[in-house]
C-alpha cells in the first residue's frame, strides 16, 4: 500500500520543528469529511489527523435517499484522503450521506465524520452559509475556531458598516462580531458599541481555545456600550465618547473574553497600555495611538496566551495575558519606551501585521513584531532597526538552513533592503535588496511557488526591487507575478498558489506568467478590504490538506466555503495541527491581512515521504 509512513514522517518533521510539540494543547478535530459536485462526480475529502495511526486506511460509504448504503472503496484507502465517486445516479435533487471511517477502527474510538449532498445538476462547487449582517453592513474578515466542542469549526465574521482608516476623521458605525456553524445556524451577535471606531486597524480579534474547556474563545477591545451575545452591556451604556471629528480619543477602553458558545462575556479589564496621552504616540489624531495588532502565543510552551499590542510607528507595546479559571492575568508587558534598557531599539519597527512562532527552538513561540522580535518572556529577542512595513512572512523560506526565516518589505522611504530575508533566531540579514525608492516596499511575498528551486520564491513591489527571487536571493527571473497578495495550495502539489482577491492562479515559471485555476467570482462572491483584495479567510478548515476560500456573496447574505476538486497524489496530516499556521490562521484578520505559513517545507516533507516509500 502507497503512503503507509506518511503520517509518522509528518509529525516526526513538525516535532522536530517544534520541541515541546507533543506538550501543546491541540485541537480534537473531527474528520471534517465534505462532497462537492464537479461536473458529473462528486469529491469526498477528509482530515487524517496526527494522532491516526502511519498505517491508517479509510472506508467511504455512501447512503441513499432509501436508507441502502453503497461502499465507495473497494479496498480501505491508505493512500490521500481524497475520493471521486463516479457512480452517484443522475441529479435528482436527493440527498446522499457519505460516512468516513477508518478501516481498523470501525465502530470504535476513531473520529467518523459525515457529510450530507444534495445531488442536483446545478450544485455549485461551495457550501453555503447563509448570514444575516445589519442592515448596511457586509461580511469582513472572518476566523475559525471549534466554539462548542464537537470537533467541527464554526466561523465568527467581522460585519462592517460604514469604517474609516486611522489617518482620516469621520464618523464610523459600531463593529459588529456574528458565529455561524458551517450549517448556517447563527449562534449569537456581539455589538462592539458606538465607542468601538470602525476600520481595519482597531478591532483585531481572536478565537482560540484560551482556557483549555474544548471550546473556543472570542477575545477583542471592548469600551463602554459594548452589548455580547446574550444581552449584558459593559461598562456605561449610556457613555458617548466619540468627539466632534468622529474619533474616539478618551473614555475607558477593555479587554474582553467572550464565551464561543453563547457570545456572553466571561471577563473584561482594563485595555493594556491605555490611550494616555495621544500625543505621546506621535501626533494629536489618534492615528498611531490607535494602531492595534493582536495574536495568540503559547508563551510557556504548553497552553496559549493572548497578546494584545497598540502601536508600531512610534512606541509599541505588547501585553500578553492567560485566561484560566474564568479570570484573565497579565503576564508581562513589553514597552519600547518604558525606560528598560535596549527597549528604546524596538520602537517604530512594528508592522501593519505580525507573527508567531518558536524561532529560537526552545518550544515556546515569540511574536515576530515587524522588524523586531519579542521573547516568550517578555524580552526583547532582537531588533533590525529597519522599520515598518506592510508584508511580512514567517516560515521555513530555506529549508537547507536550521529553524525559521523573515521574509519582509520594508515601508519607510529609502533602505538598503526594501525586501530582506532574515533569520528569525537572530535578526542577521541573510540578504536584502536596496529600494532608493522614497515610499520602500509596500506589497511583497514569499511562498513556493516553482518547484526547480528550493524553498519560497519572493518578490515585492518597488523601484529597484523588480523581478523574482530565490529563497537564498538569487534573482531567478527579470519579474515575478503580477500579484503580490495571499498564497493558497489549492490544486494538489507541494507548491502554492497566487490568491488575488478570490481567484487562484498558477505560476508558470518557464514561460514568467500566471494561468488562472478558479475564479470565485464566476460564482457571485468578492473580495474585501479595498485594495488589499482578500476573501474573509483563507484556511484548511476541511477536507483534506488543501486550503479552502471563504467569501461573501454579492450582496453579502451568504458565506461561500470554495473546496478544490482537483485530486492530488498526496497524503499528509491538517494543516492545523502545525503549531505557526494555526497561529497564522487565528492572526490572520489582523490589520493587512497576511497568508498563514506552515512551520517546514511541504516541498521537502513531502520528498521524504516519497523517499521513505521507494
């Protein structure tokens, strides 16, 4: 049988990544088994899990409309967890079952999941979810997480109404935060309240399981007004502290931990730092004070920690809290301009995004702030003193060098590197390229994208930064893609895929172009945020190893959930379960939306799997 070792091989690779893997709390998944139409076959796609056995083989039965149950797999499928069924009678608007099992395990303790298909001609290739934003608003930015246990994730959307950037007065409508199952089932609404502004720079929130229950957590800014799930207001309701330029620069500002299940808060403190003195952040507006980044962070190795941070141009700050036994408790801060010494070195080098991972290899992650990092302690790691930027990727960029590479453009005006690769241990630039252009780089990314070389391929838009790059900077072409936005792997090979918008396309390095895969706008859905043209998420959140598209409808009443139907030779564990990409899906709505990364080279795993098999 094919891929027998392939499981082992994986965890072996991502344990060896990550030292105290096996110590961290994970997610209990369930198989998330989907089917989707293409043409006249249907796919099934399911998780194989890290804790199935290397030999793990599955069964696939499909149940009619009569009760009769059809079995799919002539033998038990050692091989992707991937399945066309090529027998399902003509459309007849029925609704066939498909139960995922694991062979040696039937009727035992092993996760089975089902999946439900109405078979109709005309099914088109998403799940729908149909939400029901306010009036005015549409679906934004969206997460995961499994709200009430049951091993399937549910997604919380950020509704917007009317928002505005920092830089710019103006009256804002109140944020609003909505849980949906995959089912269309709304499970509750949180109204962030008038004293919430609107834009893609205040409200970062998160869903994690905080506290270790089973159940995911929402954790976001909070202020007088704010109204959770079931009702409650915090703080004074009647409070208005919007002035008459439409910002919001005084009143008391939380931090609050809803509950996943019913939207209820379950604790709220002060926001860490306050506002203070706005000018002190480096003008009168607000507009740096109020620049706001968050992310989780298993900080002592074993169970995650939420990190809230204000600020990146000028002072930044970090404050890391745990949420146990229904009470949240500050673990450190970290301050660029408290006065502890070297501190000052780390002001001004955040970004519009951040990071999170191990990167020193001790088992515990820090966040990558832009151009500096900070320590699971609290500490500064190391700081470039290149500035801020608006891309920034933390992965495995070169898999022939130990542990984690940055690879970030950098936004502030002339620099001898515009795009850098980094050592995410110790700061030492690796190589960069100099952009004598006044505004640096704004957009650069760096995922595989060409299998004749090793590692990422990088690129980024700027005067003197033009062309495509090896992972070790060998310029490898005179232009890279037209796109410089989100990665997915969609069509079954170890390298990735452009997102731009919600439109996948495929590098074709011998002839330097791209060749569209699927385009989710021939199926009414949009992009979001402006410019930086992304879906709501972007995730593996079903199905097997390939990521799917999560993007509203037109006119903003659905959530499409897009599952590639293209087969793939591959087998290989969720995604989820690497300890940089969860973090990287939960990070992802925050400010510039940034592709989550994996913590190894799939290239390279995936070549030691077929190694091990010949």
């Amino acid at each position: 049988m094919p891929c027998l070792r392939q499981t082992a091989l994986l965890f072996a690779l991502l344990a060896a990544t990550t030292p105290a893997l096996a110590e961290r709390q994970q997610e209990q998944l369930d198989r998330g088994v989907v089917a989707i139409r293409s043409g006249a076959e249907t796919i099934i796609s399911w998780r194989l899990l890290p804790d199935d056995p290397p030999g793990a083989a599955f069964v696939v039965d499909r149940r009619g409309p009569g009760g009769a149950t059809v079995r799919l797999t002539d033998e038990p499928l050692a091989g992707p967890t991937f399945l066309m069924d090529t027998s399902l009678p003509a459309a007849d608007d029925a609704k066939y079952a498909y139960t995922v099992s694991r062979a040696d395990e039937a009727g035992g303790d092993a996760p089975t999941g089902e999946f439900t298909l109405t078979n109709r001609a005309d099914a088109p290739p998403y799940l729908s979810i149909p939400v029901s934003p306010p009036f005015g608003y549409f679906p934004g930015d969206a997460s995961v997480g499994d709200l009430d246990g049951d091993g399937a994730y549910e997604i919380v959307v950020h509704m917007v109404g009317r928002g505005r950037d920092n830089s710019q007065d103006g009256f804002t409508t109140p944020p609003w935060l909505h849980a949906y199952k995959l089912t269309g089932e709304r499970l509750w609404a949180i109204n962030l309240g008038p004293n919430i502004r609107e834009g893609a720079h205040y409200t970062q929130f998160m869903v994690y399981d905080l506290n270790g229950d089973g159940c995911a957590e929402i954790a976001c800014k909070t202020a007088d007004g704010t109204v959770d799930g079931v009702g409650g207001v915090i703080g004074d309701p009647h409070a208005d502290h919007v002035n008459a330029a439409g910002r919001i620069l005084d009143g008391p500002e939380f931090l609050t931990v809803f509950d996943g299940k019913t939207g209820a808060a379950l604790a709220t403190v002060d926001y860490v730092p306050p506002r203070g003195d706005v000018r002190a952040w480096g003008d009168r507006n607000g507009n740096r004070a109020d620049r706001f980044l968050a992310c989780v962070a298993y900080l002592d190795g074993a169970r995650p920690s939420l990190v809230m941070c204000r600020g990146y141009y000028t002072r930044s700050v970090l404050a890391a809290w745990d949420y146990r036994d229904g009470k949240l408790t500050q673990r450190w801060v970290f301050d660029s301009d408290d006065g502890t010494p070297g501190n000052s070195d780390y002001r001004g080098q955040g970004n519009h995004n951040l990071s999170v991972g191990d990167v020193d290899g001790d088992g515990r992650d820090e966040i990558v702030y832009g151009s500096c990092v900070i320590n699971d302690d609290g500490t500064g790691l190391h700081s470039t003193g290149l500035g801020h930027g608006d891309a920034m990727h933390l992965a495995d960029h070169i898999p022939s060098r130990p542990g984690l590479e940055v690879f970030k453009a950098n936004g502030d005006g002339p620099s001898s590197a515009g795009i850098e690769m980094r050592d995410a241990n110790t700061g030492e630039q690796i190589w960069g390229i100099a952009c004598p252009g006044r505004n640096g780089v704004v957009r650069a990314c760096a995922i595989d994208i060409d299998p004749n070389h090793p590692g990422s391929e990088c690129w980024g838009s700027g005067v003197g930064v033009g062309g495509l790059f090896a992972a070790t900077g060998e310029r490898i072409a005179q232009r890279g893609p037209r796109v410089c936005n989100m990665g997915i792997w969609w069509d079954g090979d170890p390298q990735r895929e452009l997102l731009n918008g919600v439109t996948v396309s495929k590098w074709r390095p011998d002839e330097l172009r791209e060749e569209r895969l699927f385009d989710a706008r021939e199926w009414g859905a949009v992009s979001i945020n402006g410019s930086k043209s992304n879906p709501c998420l972007c995730a593996d959140i079903l199905g097997d190893w390939r990521e799917e598209i999560v993007a509203a409808s037109a006119d903003g009443r659905e959530l499409r959930i897009f599952v590639t139907t293209q087969p793939t030779p591959y087998r290989m564990t969720t995604l989820m379960h690497d300890p940089v990409y969860r973090l990287g899906v939960a990070w992802q709505n925050v400010s510039y939306n940034q592709p989550a990364h994996l913590g190894f080279d799939m290239a390279e795993a995936l070549k030691a799997q077929s190694s091990e098999r010949d």
